[in-house]
C-alpha cells in the first residue's frame, strides 16, 4: 500500500477529502498566518475566515472535556508556554484566550493583564466564577515548534495535556538519520502522513470547515470578540487595573 507524503496543509486537505470521498463546490484556499495576522484564514470564494485550528488538537479537546465531566468539574485552569518570535504575542494570546474560554466553559468577566513586545501574564475571571491564568511568551527562534501546556483543576482531580515530567511536546514517530536531529512525524492518520502536528491540525480544521455544517458568520462574528479582548489586555497593561467586560 503506498502513503502519500504530504508536504503542505493543502496537500493533508486533498488527501483527507480523497480518503473519504467529499467533494467541495467552492473555491477554496489555505492563507498562512502572516506577520500582523492573530490566525490563519481559510479564503471559500474570495472571502477569508478565520481557522481556530487550537480546537481541533486533541490534547486541547481532551483536557476540555475532562475538565467539564471527569474531574468533578472545573475550578480553575491555566495555561504556560512559548511560541516562536515572529507568531507575535498578542496573536498567541488571542488563540490562548479563546481556548481558555473553551476550558472552563464560560465566557471571560474580568481581565488583569501584564503585556510587554514578547511575553503576557494574564488572569481571567470567568462569568462562572472560576480562574484562569496564562503566561505566554514569544520568544523562540524562527521555526521553533510552540510548546504549550493546558492544566484544568477540578474538585475530584486535575487535567494536563502533558505530564509534569515533560517539557516539550512528544513526537509521535522519530526518524533518526545522519542528520544531527531525527526527522519526526505525527501518526494522526495515514492520510495526513509527513505533516507536523500543527500542520496535522490546521488540516483537519480546514476540512471539517469544508465538509461540515459551518457557521461562518459565527467565525467572524468570534474573531471579532477575541480582538475586543486583545484590546482589553492592552488597556490593563496601561493602566495597571483589572477591566470588567
């Protein structure tokens, strides 16, 4: 059996869309997340959406539902890590904000924010009465792969997408070779085979954008509030106080 070795996100959409069978009647085209930009886009028709590609990972959807019903619900929750430079803070605190929110199941009430050009430490009280806490930075090298760690408190245990032993995310297939480093590999699914997770991920999220149900009003309408809360970071950080929704 041969195994198509993908080399782009575009190329991990065709081979998933080829597995199962879909056809899509629109145009479409995959915008990688540039400078300025909080996300990547999906462009259907000459319009761009944004990808929320964090919540198609399945840590990030693991830890959100264990959070909700395997540790007695949720009390708190928080979120350390570092992303390359050139991601920009705010555009990982926007992804971060937004998977909070998702964590703990509620919407944001109150933020205190400290920010500067590379690094956040931000702490959110949620309309439900529970915490959150991020501290972010942006500071490793171009092509560096994002280190994150999501960790969910509850009142019979507590959640964490990586044990506390680990400090980078584990690669599922390592190729070593007479290069200095190994090659590695995600194992997510055969058709997605030569992708990085990230890249795994965003293609997953394209394709369930294309072939299910979507809401893209809905898409836009959240990009929108998680640049409000952006803002709102910013607004702590000047003035040194806590800032109510």
């Amino acid at each position: 059996m041969s195994v198509t070795h993908n080399k782009t996100v575009e190329d991990g959409v065709k081979s998933l869309l080829k597995a199962n069978g879909e056809s899509v009647g629109v145009k479409w085209e995959y915008r990688e997340k540039k400078p300025d930009d909080m996300t990547d886009s999906l462009i259907i028709d000459g319009k761009a959406y944004p990808i929320f590609y964090w919540r198609y990972d399945p840590q990030v959807q693991a830890i959100a539902r264990n959070a909700k019903f395997n540790i007695g619900g949720s009390v708190s929750a928080k979120t350390t890590g570092l992303i390359k430079r050139e991601y920009g803070i705010e555009a990982y605190l926007y992804k971060e904000l937004d998977a909070a929110e998702w964590i703990l199941d509620s919407d944001i009430k109150k933020i205190t924010a400290t920010l500067n050009k590379n690094a956040a430490a931000v702490i959110l009280k949620m309309e439900n009465g529970k915490v959150a806490t991020l501290e972010l930075g942006a500071a490793l090298p171009e092509g560096a792969e994002e280190q994150t760690r999501h960790t969910a408190w509850g009142r019979e245990g507590m959640e964490s997408t990586r044990v506390v032993s680990t400090k980078v995310r584990p690669q599922s297939v390592y190729v070593f070779t007479d290069s200095k480093t190994p090659y590695t590999y995600n194992d997510t699914t055969l058709e997605l085979y030569g992708l990085t997770l990230e890249q795994s991920t965003i293609a997953v999220s394209i394709y369930k954008m294309l072939t299910e149900v979507t809401d893209y009003a809905a898409l836009t309408e959240r990009d929108g509030q998680l640049r409000k809360y952006i803002e709102i970071v910013r607004k702590s950080d000047i003035t040194g106080e806590s800032v109510e929704l």
